[in-house]
C-alpha cells in the first residue's frame, strides 16, 4: 500500500502544473522586440526568440541561415502585420512549407479588433509603422497568439485563455485610466509615422509629420512651424537618428510648443511598461502646452521625472482598482 502511494506520488509530480513545463517546450517568434514583449508578458509560459537584433533597422534586416531553421522549428510565429522584408520572407517560406508552425499577419489580427490608423499628412493611406504602440492593437496581437498557440498546443488552453485575460484586463485598465485626463481635440506634429500610435487611441490627431514616410525625404522645419504653432505638442522618438531628433526639438523651440519624448523601439521589458512610460511622457507634454522645449535643462528635466512619476502612479492605481474590481 505504501508502495502504491510513493508511485501516486512520483506521478502526480511529473505532471505539470497549469501547462507550465508543457510551454516551456513551445516556441513563439517574433519578428521584433516590441512584438516579443506583448507576447511574453501576455504568455510568461512559453519561449519567446526574437529575429530582429536590437539596435538593426528592420527595414533593411535580411534573414539568416539559423533563423530560416529556427522559424521552421517554432510553433507560433508573430509579426508586426507583414510590411517588413523578413515577414514578407516568412511568408514565402510559409508557402514553400518551410514553416510549418502558425505564422501570424494582419488579416489574423483584425479579427480581433486590430487597425490602421491613417496618414493624415501624407495621402491618407494606412500606417503600417509602429502599429504595436496602439494598446488596442496589442491586444489584438495577443488575441490572435492565444487562438494560435492553442490551435497548436490544446493540451494548454486553459492557461493560455487565462494569461490572455489577464493580459487585456492589465492593458484595458491602463488604457481607461489614460483615456479619462486626455483632452479633447488634440492635434500633434510628429517625427515619424510610427509616432502616431502612440497618441491616436488616446484621441490625438497627427496633422503632419517631420519625416513623411521611409522613402521621403524630412520636410525643413521652418516649412513645418505654421503647422506646429497651430497643434497641441510635438512628438518624438527617442530612438531615432539624431538629425530627427534635433529637428524634432527645434521645431518645438520655433513653434513654442512642448515635446514629448517616447520610445518606439525598445530591446527588452514588459509591454504595459513602455505604454505607461511613453503615455506619461506624452500626457506631461499636454499638460504644459505652452512652454517650449528644453531637453538639456536639468530643472525641466526634474519636473519631466517628477511628472511622470506622478502620472503613473495614478494611472497604476486606477489600473490596480479596476482589475481588483473585475
């Protein structure tokens, strides 16, 4: 009878709990970081591999021998929509049959609420850049990875149904407390299309943009300070080249008007991090729409910090009160 039990007991440990140890053996890729962290957080179960190294504009990034390998083997594969070389790549493989695993593109995602926002400012066509930045569309992303991942791997779903719910519930709730101090008619000049996601589901419109589209070239700055002097704020991305960036910064100064800084790419970290930190940048910036820039200015720079500390710790305890609610 002892005997018995000890083997009861051996089993019951080999079994794993919540489909944990099952997901470590699935694989999800993603074609960026920022693609990576939705999934990641969203799935914390399962192994995320990134194609795109950090720093690498994934415009010009090429797939490797070991990657090609490595998307064969993955079960889940998520991209940014299509629009980058190495998803349009990923693709093809898929039609060869090289990937055998579900890989992810725009059409899977609008089924689950995800859009294109607009380019007001160069003839109104869709804006595939950036699309990640738009909390709706995250949540759109990690909709589509969860039917996905339980298409392939059912003996999980239940954890992979859960850790999504947990993941919208984070993301909604950071989303409603934002949502209720944004003002009403904003407008902003931004540095580059995929600047505008960050701002469009808050209720901002992007009139115009420094940097139109990939292939063309900057408009001057002094072309654009009729514009700015008319808008709301002046958006940039922290990681762009610095030619933007200072251009970014003296349309500010010319135009009078506040810069908020964001990051579009990041490397590493939790999703709802970056949209609480890039939101609260931009929020700082609304609050302060008269003042112009001054990005060198330790005294600026102190109230920046001060600000967005504030700002977040709002913003996290609305979230904390709505999901403790729920």
């Amino acid at each position: 009878m002892k005997r018995l039990a000890l083997i009861i007991l051996l089993t019951l440990a080999l079994v794993p709990l919540n489909g944990v140890s099952a997901q470590e053996n699935v694989t999800v890729v993603a074609t960026i970081a920022p693609i990576a962290s939705i999934v990641q957080e969203a799935f914390p179960g399962v192994k995320v591999e990134v194609i795109v190294p950090p720093g690498v504009d994934p415009h010009d990034y090429q797939l490797t021998a070991q990657q090609v390998e490595l998307l064969s083997k993955a079960r889940v594969i998520v991209t940014t929509g299509g629009h980058l070389p190495v998803e349009k790549r990923i693709a093809e493989l898929e039609q060869e049959g090289t990937v055998t695993g579900k890989a992810l593109f725009v059409d899977d995602y609008m089924k689950y609420g995800f859009h294109y926002a607009k380019e007001y400012w160069y003839n109104g066509k869709d804006n595939p850049h950036g699309v990640w930045l738009d909390p709706y569309n995250a949540i759109a992303i990690a909709e589509a990875t969860e039917k996905a991942l339980i298409e392939e791997d059912p003996a999980n779903a239940v954890t992979y149904e859960r850790d999504f719910e947990k993941f919208r519930e984070r993301v909604l709730a950071i989303v409603e407390a934002y949502k209720a101090l944004a003002p009403k008619n904003a407008t902003a000049v931004i540095q580059m299309p995929p600047d505008e996601y960050a701002i469009d589901w808050l209720g901002i419109k992007a009139v115009a943009s420094i940097k139109p589209e990939e292939e063309v070239p900057a408009i001057g700055v002094d072309q654009l300070v009729p514009t700015a002097k008319k808008s709301s704020l002046i958006v940039y991305g922290s990681d762009s080249s610095e030619q933007l960036k200072n251009a970014a910064i003296e349309l500010a100064q010319k135009s009078g008007k506040p810069l908020a800084e964001i990051t579009v790419f990041w490397a590493s970290g939790n999703y709802t991090d970056w949209l609480i930190k890039n939101t609260a940048s931009i929020m700082k910036a609304l609050s302060t729409p008269e003042k112009p820039a001054k990005p060198n200015n330790a005294e600026n720079t102190a109230v920046t910090y001060a600000f967005l500390a504030l700002v977040t710790g709002i913003v996290l305890g609305t979230a904390l009160g709505v999901i403790l609610k729920k």
